[in-house]
C-alpha cells in the first residue's frame, strides 16, 4: 500500500474492479446452474467474447502487479536501492510491497499455466492465491507494529485491512476444499470488494487530496485524535454493510434479467426448484443454454 492517496485508490479501484468481476461471474453461474448443490467455480472466470471465450482476469493479474513492481522499484525512472551507503537497510516499506506484487505475478502466472492446462495440480492455483492474500494482511500487520512515525488512525486502517485479507485466504481455502462452492465463493469476492472500497475511501482521511500524488496529512483530520481513530474504525462495519447491499442489488438485477429472457419456457423451472435427477437437470440446462 503507497502511501499516498493515489497510491490508495488505484488499487482501490483494482480490487473493486475484481471484486465485482467475481461477483458477476458467481451470480451468473449460481443463476445458469439453478442453485447452491450444482454450482461450479472456478479461480478465475473466462470472459465471452465474440463468441471466443477469452480469460482476460489471468492477463490482468499478472500485468498490473507487474506495474505496482516498477513503480516502487524505481523512483522518478531512476533505481533507488533498499540499502545506504553506509549497508544499512532503507525504503524497507517500498521492499515489502515488492513482495506482494512478486507473489500476485507468482500467482497469476500459475492460474494462467493451469488455465493453459501446462501444469496441472490440483489446487495449486488456490494455494499461491490465497498464501498471496495471506502475506498481503501480514504487511498490514507490520506497517502497524514495526513502523517508527506511525499514526494511530493509520495503525488502525493498517489493522482493520488485515481482515479483508485473511478473509480473502480464508474463503479460498474453504472454497478449494468444500463441495458446496457457492458460498466461499461469494464469501471471497465480497471480501475483494471490501478491500478495494476500504482502499478507495480511506485514503481520504489520511492524505491531503489538493495535489497529487498526495502524500501530505489530510491537515483537516488529526490523525493521533481517539474520535477520528473511531470514526475510522467505526467505517469498517458501513463498508461490510455497503458492499452486502450493493452485492444483492446486483444479484437481484442479474436474476430479473435472466428470468426475463427466459420468459414463459420450462427452463423457467430452475429459478423455484432444483432438478430431481441428472436427467432433469440436463433438460433444463439444455433449454436455458439455448434460450441465453
């Protein structure tokens, strides 16, 4: 996490934009599959387009890490090391996040080898995935502990963005191992979407949005005030509230206009009852293939 405001919201705005990447997909398979105990998931979803299906989200995951890499490798274009001239460690806030975006490129890079069927383990992708977001929130742990100048309405953005993380770990490791994926699998995209709007709207308090990057304190908010460090965390439980709303809204938009278009048809079935047997099930997922 930069510690600017910009450096706050551009990834923000990934991880909401994957969050709601996830959300769609989810809802789009739970809908297409007529309930929790025929619902299929995968790491990551393909994306249809003219008629090719194309997984951009594997690209993506390895492209933009790549960049957040560049970014704090160098400064101004030039390289800045991580040690002085006298040896001693420097620019050790810059050496963590490097090791997150090494493990996003990591992980992305194994879930597009298993999409590419060019090394197939089972779980593996799941595995670097969730190990990923697992050392993601440990950071957060040491931004808060290890950090001399830190604030406490910082320790406290710091802290809270740990769960975010660990749930992510969390949910994909339930999701690898259970036979029931629905839920994990909504479970971990909502977490996403947490993180991204945590990203997106806390960085307003913290840093000054006259100018950018922002990298200066937000001169309106005393970031060592115990009202503003609980205002902060008190936003925590709005953000669960918020992303849970906006998640059913979008499933509840997603049902309406497959019902819509599968109007009067028998495949209408689906959305009241699941199949009583595999050949029923395969009736209905034949008709709603060719009504979608």
């Amino acid at each position: 996490m930069a510690g600017s405001l910009w450096g706050h919201i551009d990834e923000g705005l990934v991880f909401i934009t994957l969050g709601l990447w996830w959300l769609f997909n989810v809802f789009k398979r739970y809908l297409r599959a007529g309930g929790a105990q025929q619902y299929n998931t995968s790491l990551s979803f393909d994306y249809d387009f003219k008629g090719r299906k194309v997984n951009f989200e594997v690209y993506s995951k390895i492209i933009v890490p790549i960049i957040g890499l560049l970014i704090e490798f160098f400064n101004n274009g030039v390289h800045v090391g991580f040690t002085n001239e006298n040896g001693s460690f420097k620019r050790m806030s810059s050496l963590q996040h490097i090791s997150i975006y090494t493990l996003f490129i990591l992980s992305g890079l194994i879930d597009l080898l298993q999409y590419k069927n060019i090394l197939v383990i089972e779980g593996l992708e799941y595995l670097t995935t969730a190990l990923t977001f697992a050392w993601y929130g440990l950071i957060f742990y040491f931004h808060v502990t290890l950090e001399k100048h830190s604030s406490e309405m910082s320790d406290i953005v710091h802290s809270l963005g740990i769960v975010w993380c660990e749930g992510v770990a969390i949910a994909l490791v339930w999701e690898w191992r259970t036979v029931d994926k629905f839920m994990p699998n909504y479970f971990r995209s909502l977490m996403v979407l947490c993180l991204g709007t945590w990203f997106f709207h806390i960085p307003f308090y913290l840093f000054d949005s006259s100018g950018f990057p922002g990298t200066s304190p937000n001169p309106h908010w005393d970031r060592n005030n115990h009202a503003n460090v609980q205002f902060i965390a008190t936003m925590f439980g709005f953000h669960i509230v918020f992303n849970i709303t906006l998640s059913l809204i979008m499933y509840t938009v997603m049902r309406l206009v497959y019902t819509r278009k599968m109007g009067g048809s028998k495949s209408h079935v689906m959305f009241h009852r699941l199949a009583n047997n595999e050949s029923e099930l395969t009736e209905n997922l034949t008709l709603l293939d060719e009504e979608v």
